[in-house]
C-alpha cells in the first residue's frame, strides 16, 4: 500500500467523521467533532493494519479486526448515554460513534464509496429527523 493510498484513506475518514461530528457539536451533543475524527481515524487506522499484516504474514483477519473495532466502539458509546429520570439522552450521538467506526474501517480496507454514500446517509438521518421528530413531539403537544 503506497503512502498516497493511506494518505487518502485516512483523510476521508477525517471528513467522514467531520461531516457526522460537526453536526453533533452544532447540537451541543456529549461527542463532537474530534471525537468522531477519532474514532473513524482510528477505525481507518485498524483497518489498513488488518489489511497490511494479512498481505506480508498471511495471519491477519481483517474481519476480526472489524469485529473488535465494532465491539470497543461500542463500549465508548455507552460512555455517551445518560439517564436523567425517565428519559434517556446520547443515544444518536452513541449511535454515531458507532457508525463512524465502520466508515472508519471502510475507509482504512479501501471501500470509498460504502463510507462516503454510509456518511452522507448518517449525516441525513442525524440533521433532517431530529428535525421531523421536534415537529412530531410539538404537534403531539
């Protein structure tokens, strides 16, 4: 893997997790913009490990690398949930955390336009339906 290929990888997963990030800190959520650069940095990174000790020893597994991401990541967003009294707050933003892992490593093993077309719907899903819900609740009331 040359180092303009992980050059890529990495700096679309910084802008993966950006896009998602940003939207969370303009929310004034628990985990915002470097938290989501992290994890999907981090994820990117894992990914391309798993990829480049598979091709040089042959004993890697880029799965079980995927699954370990996905397991720790989610042990970080349960960071993020809070209760207070009867409701439940961090869910989305938990929620996030974990799918900027998976962009993350779909980045790192080279898979640009899962994580691309996986951001832009994340993006959609965190901006446009909490506006959709706010005006559900309101009607409701």
């Amino acid at each position: 893997m040359s180092i303009l290929i992980m050059f890529i990888r990495f700096l679309l997963a910084l802008v993966c997790g950006a896009l998602i990030g940003l939207e969370r800190e303009m929310s004034e959520k628990e985990a915002g913009l470097r938290t989501h650069i992290l994890v999907s940095l981090g994820a990117c990174l894992f990914g391309m490990l798993g990829l480049l000790i598979s091709s040089e020893t042959g004993e890697a597994d880029p799965l079980r690398m995927a699954q370990g991401i996905l397991i720790g990541i989610g042990f970080l967003g349960a960071g993020v949930i809070i209760r207070e009294g009867a409701s439940i707050k961090g869910l989305t933003t938990a929620a996030g955390i974990w799918v900027m892992g998976g962009v993350g490593f779909a980045c790192g093993t080279g898979y640009y336009i899962p994580a691309i077309v996986c951001t832009v719907f994340s993006f959609l899903t965190i901006a446009l339906f909490t506006k959709i819900e706010k005006r559900i609740k309101d009607k409701g009331k």
